[in-house]
C-alpha cells in the first residue's frame, strides 16, 4: 500500500467519524468522537510529510520492486518524492466537515 492510499484511507477514516458524530445524541461521546476524527486527520498529515529517510526508504522499496536495476536510482527517488508531495496535497486539500 503507497502512501497516498494510506493517508486516503486514514482521511476517510475522519470523515467517516465527523459524520458519525453528528447523529450521536451524547454530547461527551461526540466530542471524544470528533477529537477521534481531528487525530485520524493529523496522523495523515504526519505521514504525508515528506522527509529524506522516508523517501529514501520508498526509493528503495521501489527499486527492489522493480528487479533492483542499475542506473536508474535518480528515476525511483523521483518517483518517491512525487507519492509524498502527491499525498501530502490530499492531506492538505481535504477537509474532513464537508
């Protein structure tokens, strides 16, 4: 599973629970339910956020997927850094109220 679909995931998580809350009748239980959702939100901003040790981690994982060529390292980081900038524009582009 990439990044993208993981904070994809985790941000549906949230919506999934925002909406949740808004048909819970307890006031306490969809206050905790919403703090739920907004640390469902956060954790995928978390992982969206690109840093060298995770891209260089992906890059590798990519490049063992595809048969460990040689020669083509510069094409796996590349496609490394564009999954967490892709993920991390969804984490920042979405907003889990709507």
């Amino acid at each position: 599973m990439d990044r993208k679909q993981l904070v994809s995931g985790l941000l549906a998580k949230a919506r999934k629970y925002r909406n949740f809350a808004r048909w819970v009748g307890d006031w306490e239980t969809s206050k905790r339910i919403l703090a739920l959702a907004e640390e469902r939100k956060q954790r995928a901003l978390a992982l969206a956020r690109p840093n060298e040790k995770r891209i260089r981690k992906r890059a590798r994982e990519i490049w063992e997927e595809n048969g460990r060529p040689v020669g083509r390292d510069d094409e796996f980081w590349f496609q490394a850094e564009r999954e967490f900038q892709e993920a991390e524009q969804l984490a920042k582009g979405t907003r889990i109220d709507a």
